[in-house]
C-alpha cells in the first residue's frame, strides 16, 4: 500500500494535468475538441 505523501503528489499531479489539457482545449468546451470543427466558420 502506498503512503498517503505518495497519493496526494498522484492526485495533485493529476489534477495539474487535467488543468492544463483543459486549458488547452478552450476550458474543456466540447466544441472545441473535435478536430472537425475547428475550421468552420
């Protein structure tokens, strides 16, 4: 079993991930996502 340090730096590290891709994709707006939207309009 891992120690409880180990688990929160996993789930702080996740959350920093998760943070970031969603920046990356327009603030996880589903539109945005899709690769084949990207270039109507």
């Amino acid at each position: 079993m891992e120690s409880t340090n180990e688990f929160v730096a996993k789930i702080h590290d996740k959350q920093k991930k998760d943070e970031e891709n969603k920046r990356r994709q327009g603030q996880g707006s589903p539109s945005d996502k899709l690769p084949t939207n990207r270039n109507k309009g």
